[in-house]
C-alpha cells in the first residue's frame, strides 16, 4: 500500500482507537503537585470534547506547576498532534520518556509522528520501545506491522500483527493488515520458488493450491498430478488430487486416488473418511459404513463422520444406530450446513422409528436453520420438511 494511504490510516486511527488507551495512562500516572494533577484532568476532559485549544492550555500550564510531570508532557504532546503541529507535539512527547522513561504511550505516538513525517527508521526505533513496555497491547502492535509494512519488511509484520489479530479478533483493521502481510510474504516466497526451481514438484503444488483455493480444480488436478511424477508415492498429493476429484464429481478418480494414498500411508484418517463419505454417496453404503468405522477409529473429523455413517446406517434400514450416529454429529459441532443435513436426515430417520415427538424436534430446528440462515440473507426462508 502506498505511504500517502497508510497516512490517511494515522489520522483516523488518533480519532477513533488510540485516544481512550492513552486517557487511562493519566489515571495511572498521578502527578505529585496537586495543582498539576487538575490542570490534567481538565485538559484530559477538554480532550475528550475535542477542545484542543483549552487542552493545551490546560496541559502548559500544568508542566508551568510541575516541570517534571510526564503526564502533563504526554498530554501536551497528544493535543499537539492533533492540533497538527508535529514539530511541537514530538518535543513534548520526548520530554514525557526523559522524564519517565516507563510511561505507556508516549512512544507509541512518537512512533506514529515519526512514520507521519516520514521518517521510518525513528518510528519502528519507537514503536519497538514501546512494544516492550506493551507487548500485549493490540494498538500497539498493529502499528509495528502497519509501519514494517510500510518499510517494505512484510515478513517482520507478520508476527505483530497475528499477535494483534489473536487479542482482537473481531478488529478489521488488524485483519486487513494482518492478510496484507502474508500475502506479500507469499508472493516474495513463490518469487523466490519459481526462480530456484520453475519445474520443481514444491512449485507445481503451490501452483495446485493457488487453483484450488480460486475454485478452479480442473487446473489443480494437472498441477498436482506434474508434482506427483516429480515426487511418487507421496501421499499429501494424492489426497490433494483425490480432493479435487472430488470437487469434480469424478468419484472413481478420486477413489482410486484416496486408495493410493492408504497403499502409502494405511489408516489415514481423512482418506478412510472420503472413502466412506463417497461409498455412501454413490457407491456401496455397507462398505462405506466400514470404511467411517475405521475413520471413527482413527480419530477422523467426528461431526462429518458420524454424519455420513448415519446416512449410509439409514440407506442399510438400521434406523437406530443411524439415530444415534446422527446424534452424535449434532454434538461435533458441525458446521451450519452439516447441521441442517443432520437434522434434515433425523426427522426421517425418526418417522420410521415412530418416534413422532422427536421428528417434530428435528422438523422444527430444521425450520429454526433455515429462518436464521434467510434472515442473514435476505432471502425467503425455504419450507423445510414437512410436519410428521
């Protein structure tokens, strides 16, 4: 991205997220000369309100009242920056770390003035200052990514911004940023990639993976299997083909390539897991049962599991254990559409074992499912099945 963008980025940020973590520093900061101490919680109060004018009065006069008051240094330097006269706001600013070199805060907009003016190397000395003083600070940490990015350090981001990304998860700006840089750390690896090996068989499954994840499985296929000549019996590939088999409809290729994979690595979960899930689809559901079994055994996915055991259980009339395997799926958190299908498969299941009160359960989360999943849309919600 380019510097002016990441910019604009600063200013918004001093608005919106920065503001109340650098507020409670003066909470936890009391200056010693009561006088002082008041003139900062006016000025801090005039902050708030967007009074910068009064707040930099508030905050002179209290270093007039304590010379050696950090907070009110801090203060000053902060409505400084926001009024937009950097030169001023980083002597303040500086003066609050010489005075107490343990304050929180200060650092970190010194870092930001710094990479605002542009002056890289200053910032990230800064912001890594104030990392150690913060290492568990979100804020804090997604400005040591958003300013190595903009030093063209994508891989030094990464590391802060996954930190940041783990304590706020929800933030999208941290996600952004956290994306954008193991996308470049990507890029630069499979630059690399292609230069030290263009027919290499790592090149050939990351150009697989790159068309499967953009949906595109026909050309996956065809770079998995060149990896595959170029590296035999390796497992992972065949499982990465019979995946995109799969996807494809093409359930004998897939099978074979599932089989392939057992021949190398026997009792492979996810493979028995295939295996079975396309028995019971298309082929033989008694084998296919078989074949969940072992992958139950094996410590396989249990919601996927235990779902399609049940529906191969209800294609072979054994509507009780099949009840109970559906069930069971139900409590491994399955995902949204597993749990419909869990529930979908039950009402019928439970209508041939007469079990009329628990059908109607099922017919009604389906039909919970479906709302939630219509409201969420916009979309009419479908009918779902019918009532026992």
């Amino acid at each position: 991205m380019p510097l002016d963008n990441l910019r604009f980025l600063v200013a918004s940020l001093l608005g919106c997220l920065c503001l109340p973590s650098v507020l409670s520093v003066y909470a936890q900061n009391a200056a010693p000369v009561p006088e002082a101490q008041e003139l900062i919680q006016h000025g801090v109060a005039a902050m708030r309100e967007g009074k910068l004018a009064e707040a930099e009065q508030d905050f002179r006069k209290a270093l007039s009242a304590d010379p050696h008051s950090a907070d009110a240094s801090m203060g000053l330097g902060m409505t400084l920056l926001r009024e937009s006269k950097a030169d001023q706001a980083k002597q303040a600013l500086d003066q609050a770390t010489t005075i107490d070199p343990q304050i929180r805060g200060a650092r970190m907009f010194l870092g930001i003035l710094d990479y605002q003016r542009g002056d890289i190397d200053a910032a990230l000395t800064s912001l890594h200052g104030e990392e150690t003083l913060q290492p568990n600070n979100p804020e804090v940490l997604t400005w040591v990514g958003i300013v190595e990015l903009g030093a063209g350090h994508p891989e030094d981001a990464t590391a802060p911004l996954d930190r940041a990304a783990a304590l706020e998860p929800q933030d999208l700006s941290v996600l952004y940023y956290r994306g954008r840089a193991h996308t470049l750390v990507a890029q630069e690896t499979y630059r690399k990639l292609f230069a030290l090996g263009p027919d290499s068989w790592q090149l050939h499954r990351a150009m697989g993976e790159i068309y499967s994840q953009s949906q595109q499985p026909e050309k996956a296929v065809v770079e998995f299997q060149a990896a595959l000549e170029k590296q035999p019996n390796d497992p992972d590939l065949y499982q990465d083909i019979a995946d995109e088999d799969q996807r494809l409809s093409r359930w004998d290729d897939a099978t074979k390539a599932y089989q392939q994979e057992l021949k190398i690595h026997p009792a492979d979960p996810a493979a028995l897991y295939n295996l079975g899930k396309i028995q019971v689809q298309t082929g033989d559901p008694k084998e296919g049962i078989a074949l969940l079994q072992q992958a139950a055994d094996a410590h396989a996915a249990p919601a996927p599991t235990q779902f399609y055991l049940g529906v191969g259980l209800s294609k072979m009339g054994r509507d009780a254990e099949a009840a109970a395997s559906l069930e069971k799926s139900l409590t491994g958190d399955p995902d949204p559409f597993l749990r419909r299908s869990a529930w979908f498969e039950l009402v019928r299941v439970y209508r041939r074992l007469n079990r009329t009160v628990d059908a109607q359960k099922a017919a009604d989360e389906v039909r919970k499912l479906d709302a939630a999943a219509a409201a969420q849309s916009g979309s009419a919600a479908p009918n779902g099945p019918p009532a026992p």
